[in-house]
C-alpha cells in the first residue's frame, strides 16, 4: 500500500481526506491561537534548524542547497522521522506550514524523505523469511 502523505498550508480549512494533520514548522503560525487551528500536532524535530530556516527565508540559499542541507539533516537526524512515519502507516498523512506556497516551502522534501524511508522499510521486511519462528517445530498433520 502506498503511503499516502498530503501538504497543505496550516491556514487552510480541515477536509476529510486529511487524515492526521501535523504542523511541521519550528515557529507557529502569526496571528492564530492553537484552538485556532486544527491541527493534531506541532511537531518541530523535523522542521528545518532555526539556521537554516533563517539563510532559506534571507534568499542565501538556492532551492537545491536548500534541499540538499535539509535532507542532510534529516539523514544526520533519522529517529526525527518515526513519529511522523508511524502517522503515515496508520493511514493519510498531512502536512502542514505556514508558509505562503507549501510546495516551494521543506514540505515536498519532507514528504519525499518520508517515502523513501517507507519503501525502504518495506524492501527490508520483504526480504526476511516471513514468521520463521511460526513454523520452527511444527509438524505435519
């Protein structure tokens, strides 16, 4: 089954194909109380660093430094990706920012990291014998 991983804006009204909807940002959105927004929770351990937010959000960056440095530290940071990936194998996923256009926002990437990391997982699991010890002892009828 593929994993199914949405973005939206925070802003942006709740629907029902949403899922599970996490803000992923390290600032909460200006001008909006939590009760304000429905969300299910802030998670910010795989937001893009304070540093890099800021050099993205100066133009200092190109929008692939941008995405290498990002992926960088997610891959330097891996166990900031299992709340998020236990999420997305219960069913849909969204993803939300504050930023104006989420497509041009660490969203895609995230996103991308996210699957990756599924089919990974999956490619691994599919490998291994399935329930060996099910079957160790058993005898025919």
């Amino acid at each position: 089954m593929k994993p199914v991983v949405a973005i939206k804006r925070a802003y942006d009204s709740p629907s029902q194909q949403d899922g599970i909807r996490i803000l992923v940002d390290r600032l909460w959105p200006r001008g909006r109380q939590r009760d304000e927004l429905e969300i299910d929770d802030w998670y910010q351990d795989a937001a893009p660093s304070s540093g890099l937010r800021q050099c993205w959000h100066r133009d200092e960056l190109t929008p692939e430094a941008f995405g290498h440095a990002y992926r960088h530290e997610l891959h330097s940071n891996p166990q900031c990706l299992t709340p998020l990936l236990r999420h997305t194998r219960n069913g849909t996923l969204t993803l939300l920012t504050a930023s104006r256009d989420p497509a041009k926002s660490h969203l895609p990437i995230l996103r991308q990291c996210l699957v990756e990391a599924i089919d990974e997982e999956d490619q691994q699991f599919q490998s291994e014998a399935s329930s060996p010890t099910c079957y160790r002892g058993a005898t025919k009828p």
